[in-house]
C-alpha cells in the first residue's frame, strides 16, 4: 500500500511513522509513506493557502488551488487511482468496519485541513471519502489521520505477528472483545477465571464468547441493535442479564 498525506505540518509524522508497527510495516515494504506540505502548491508569491470566506464569517478558509494541484501531482505519480481522504468533524464516522475497507486500497491520499474550513468545492471535485474520528473538534487533521492510517496498516497481510490478532479485534467481530490475562494465575490474590486454566477449548472458547457479550452489554449496548445472534450467544446473553 502507499499513503501519501498532505499537511502543512509535515513533521508531526515522523515520530509516528517511524516508531512501533508503522515503522516495523514499512521495513517489511507493506506500506511506504509520503508526507508533503501541501503550502508547496500555493501558486502565489506568499504561498498563502487559506483566505477570508465569501459572505463573511470568523476564520480563515483553505483555499481550493493548492490542494487540487497537489492532489492532481500526487494522482499523476499513481499506478492505481488513489482514495482521497478528507479529515473533517462533518465526515463519516470511523469504525473498524471503514478500516477494514480502506486495507483493501492499494493508495490512499490524506487531506489534513486547518483553519475553519475547507473550500466546498475541494470536497465535491477532490475528495472520495469524508471521515470524523469522533464527535469532537481538532487543531488540524493530523492527529485523525495518524489514527486512522494506524488502524488501516495493522491490518495490512504480514504487518502483526499474530494473522488472527486484527480478526479477534474489538469491533471487527461485531462485538468487543473478551477480557485478556497472562502469567501468574494468582497475582496477589486475583485469580485467573478457571475456564481458561481448564485446558478445556470448549469451555475457553464459550467462557469469551460470553465475556465478549457481557463487555458489549454492558459498555456499548447499542453494538447489540445490529449484530445478529446465534442461539448459543442469545442464550448466554439471557443469563448475563439475569446475572447482573
């Protein structure tokens, strides 16, 4: 895969990039990353890239010309046509669902804004998706898109160690995921649950079916409205109410 993101603050990204399984990704050539400032497009002699909104208004606007030329460069070095990912609080909401999706691209184009806004046109001429990491407002771009691109490389073949790690993720069965423990058995009077010390896969693997569903009940009940059970995990949800 290749990501190229455009930003006016370039530097953010190294420590990102280069650190963890980002960097371990790109050693593995799973991935190669590109960061450009997209203030190198400005076809002024200020390299301006944001003016005053047409009607009035508080803040600056990014202006259209330098992210359409800098998108048309990046688009006239690709091999396949690129997904260009605007970051913006108006976006669609992320979900594992959208990573899952975006690991399958072979480019992807990120668009880190700043100031008020975006010129609208950018938007209806430029971009194929508009993501929000939450309900929340930023500086910039950056961050979301670090979060994001994160989220997506893991899921890359060969990027984690462990094929059925991304698979068992919280939110990629539908659910979240069951609680997690390792050596000792006993830490300071804490005690494993006894299924998982059975030695018995049957019982492990209903004890975190069971947890995974207790965990959704109980933190994000709103998962449940569109997962379809089986009849073993309606039957199990039916006793975690009762327990609780």
């Amino acid at each position: 895969m290749k990501i190229d993101v455009l930003s006016l603050f370039p530097e953010m990204f190294e420590g990102v990039f280069g650190s963890s399984i980002l960097k371990k990704a790109a050693e593995k050539q799973a991935v190669s990353y590109k960061v450009s400032n997209f203030r190198d497009y400005a076809d002024n002699k200020h390299s301006t890239v944001d003016d005053y909104p047409y009607g009035g208004g508080a803040g600056m606007v990014l202006k259209a010309q330098p992210i359409f030329d800098a998108v048309e460069a990046l688009k006239g070095q690709a091999v396949q046509t690129p997904r260009v990912v605007l970051l913006c609080p108006q976006g669609e909401r992320y979900t594992q669902k959208k990573a899952e999706e975006f690991a399958k691209e072979e480019h992807l184009i990120f668009i880190c804004g700043h100031y008020e806004g975006y010129d609208e046109r950018i938007r209806e001429h430029v971009v194929t998706d508009e993501i929000s990491i939450g309900d929340f407002v930023l500086t910039g771009g950056e961050l979301g898109a670090m979060v994001v691109i994160d989220s997506v490389v893991r899921l890359l073949p060969g990027v984690l160690g462990n094929v059925d790690s991304p698979i068992l993720d919280s939110y990629s069965s539908g659910l979240l995921e069951h609680p997690h423990y390792t050596r000792p058995a006993d830490f300071r009077g804490m005690k494993v649950p006894d299924p998982l010390i059975s030695g018995n896969h049957k019982k492990i693997d209903e004890w975190r079916m069971k947890e995974s569903l207790r965990r959704t009940w109980m933190r994000r009940p709103d998962l449940l409205e569109s997962y379809e059970l089986s009849e073993l995990e309606e039957k199990l949800l039916s006793e975690i109410k009762k327990e609780e």
